[in-house]
C-alpha cells in the first residue's frame, strides 16, 4: 500500500464548495445557450429547493459531509435535468462542456512546466500527476492506492461513497467514467480506465504516449 498525504477536513469542505461553485459557473450558461435563460432559472431554483445550509459553527467533518450531499444534490440534477430538456445529444454537450470547463480551471504555469518535464522525463511526470490526483481526488471518496510507479497507478476503491446517494447512476458513469478521462487525458496525458463491481471501483492510470 503506498502512503499518501491525507488531505484534512478543512480542505476537503472547501474543494466541494469550490465543485458546486464550478457546476453552477458551466452549467447554466450551458442551458441558456442551448435552450433559454427560463430553463437556467428552472435548474438554478431546483437546485436551491433541495439544498441544506450548513451550520457556522459545524465541525469541518460536518460542514463536508452537509456540502457533500448539496453537491450530489446539484450534479443530479443536473444530469436528470439536462436528459430530460436535450436528450442524449444534451449529455454529450454536457460532458464536452465540463471537460473544457476543468481544462480552463486547471490551467497554469505549472501545468506548462509539466509538458517540458514530460519531454525530458515522462515517467517523472506521470509519477508527479499521479501524486497530485490522488491527493485532490480524496475529496470525492475513500481510497487507497495499491500500486505507484512510472508505468501506472492503481488506486483501489472499496465503497464509492458517490454511489451511497440514490440516483448517482449517471455521476459514475456519466462524469467519473467518461468526463474525467477525457479531460485527464487531454490536459495531462494520462489514460484512467475504471473497472466497477456493484459500489467499489479499481481506477487505473496509465501515462499516454
């Protein structure tokens, strides 16, 4: 089992509030461009019925369990709702949409100078993304990584704790199964492949050539 840096509550609360901040930054510009501000506004509402505040004086732990389930709440909807007003050509637009959305999020200079590592060193640079995602991923759900190296990286996940809420279905399949590689991929050269038995998941990653 490899060790890894744990990410503290604290962080862990304000990475979901930062996901839902972004959701709401791509997905209703995607519905007023695609179909009108009315339908935005219908989204945005449903999304505000079913949200829970979150006390001040909470624990993190608290605070990140409560944002947790908002999140779950919001992206949902969001799939239900987006394959209900557009269909499957709707999701396909959604998941295009978030993948440049993440790719103009995670831009920086830092990013620049991981596409010269990779010239000299890929198996350095693989090993450097690897760290980093295994780090920010655990926000999402627990895990473990069984294997890390330069060729690939296993991280094993026992109970998804996604799938713990009703109708995630298309959050598994839909945005870690396909939008997440495929910005993976695009932006940092790296090949994550997902194999799921009922609630627990292996995730792969393997450096792209």
């Amino acid at each position: 089992m490899i060790k890894l840096k744990e990410m503290p509550p604290k962080e862990k609360y304000a990475r979901v509030m930062d996901n839902m901040e972004f959701d709401e930054k791509f997905i209703l510009p995607l519905m007023q461009k695609h179909l009108d501000d009315q339908v935005a506004a219908e989204l945005k509402k449903t999304w505000q019925e079913g949200l829970k505040s979150i006390p001040e004086d909470a624990s993190f732990e608290e605070k990140y369990e409560i944002a947790y389930s908002n999140w779950i709440w919001m992206a949902r909807n969001a799939y239900s709702f987006t394959s209900e007003k557009m269909g499957e050509e709707g999701i396909k637009k959604f998941d295009r949409a978030e993948v440049e959305a993440l790719k103009r999020k995670n831009a920086s200079p830092a990013l620049y100078l991981l596409g010269l590592i990779r010239a000299f060193s890929p198996g350095a640079a693989f090993i450097m993304t690897a760290k980093q995602m295994a780090y920010q991923l655990q926000w999402l759900t627990p895990f473990s990584v069984s294997e890390m190296n330069r060729e690939r990286t296993v991280i094993d996940i026992p109970h998804c704790k996604i799938l713990d809420y009703p109708e995630t279905e298309d959050i598994c399949f839909v945005g870690c199964q396909n939008t997440y590689p495929t910005w993976v991929a695009e932006q940092f050269k790296v090949k994550m492949d997902f194999e799921r038995h009922g609630n627990s998941c292996q995730c792969t990653l393997t450096p792209l050539k």
